[in-house]
C-alpha cells in the first residue's frame, strides 16, 4: 500500500486512491475524522484510567449495550435498540461508537433505480466515546457504567 500511495501526487489523490481500493480503512478514518471534529466543548477528558487496554470483549459489550439501553428507556423512553462497534485508534485510544435506537422517524429516499419510497429510520449515531474523551453531556449518566468497562 506505501509503494502505491508513494507514487501519487496529491494528499488528495492519495485519498481517493484508499476510497477506491481500501474502503475499509476509509470507513474507520471517516469515522475518526467526525470524532475529531466535534468540538471540544463536547467532550470530557477523562484522566486516570487504567493502564490496561479495556475489556471490549463480545460479553463486556453486551452488557455496555444492555446498560445503556436500559438508561434511555428508563429515563427518555428510547434505547430499546443498542449497539456498540469498538475502534482502537492507537496503542493508546480506544472509542466505542454508540448507535442508539431513538424515537422512530420516517425518510424519503431515492433508490438507485430513480423511484422513491418512505422507511423508518429507528437507529442514530449517539455519541463517540474513547478511553480519553468521552461526550460530556452525557459522562453523568455514564460515569459508573464507562468506569466499569476500561476497569
């Protein structure tokens, strides 16, 4: 992959290059850009966590999902739908992507085809959360529940 991107003028050019060939790697850095972009109000940093990478494992996820889904529905009577896609960034930084079931919305979108048609959307991107910075207008809520999974 150096070799091929070495051969390309731009920045720009290298980016359109990895969208072509390694989507993959475009999702995941699309992904960290928008958490970059957030504005530093939005985050609380989060000293003091432990120096062991956290337990993002199948059941410890599960149960980040249950918890969390149990507070929306309890407190905003949404959430019932909770899913959580862990990226580590480096050595260092892990985000867990929280996508929240939230109150049904209706779409109308173009299929490729040129027709359109109406589906609800019950699922939104909720927050980003990361072994540094966590959305701050949530880490009330979500102290006990984070504390226990980068324990």
């Amino acid at each position: 992959m150096a070799a091929a991107l070495d051969t390309l003028d731009s920045r720009y050019d290298k980016a359109v290059w990895m969208l072509i060939n390694h989507d993959e790697v475009w999702d995941k850095a699309a992904i960290l850009a928008h958490a970059d972009s957030l504005q530093e109000r939005s985050w609380h940093k989060r000293n003091g966590l432990p120096k062991e990478p956290p337990d993002l494992s199948p059941a410890a996820l599960q149960q980040l999902q249950t918890d969390i889904s149990a507070f929306f529905w309890q407190a905003q009577g949404r959430g019932k739908l909770c899913h959580i896609e862990p990226l580590r960034r480096n050595a260092h930084q892990d985000y867990l992507f929280v996508y929240l079931g939230d109150h049904p919305d209706t779409e109308i979108i173009w299929e490729s085809d040129g027709s359109w048609c109406q589906r609800q959307v019950e699922s939104v991107p909720l927050a980003a959360a990361g072994s540094v910075h966590f959305w701050h207008s949530l880490w009330p809520h979500f102290r006990a529940i984070f504390s226990s999974a980068f324990s």
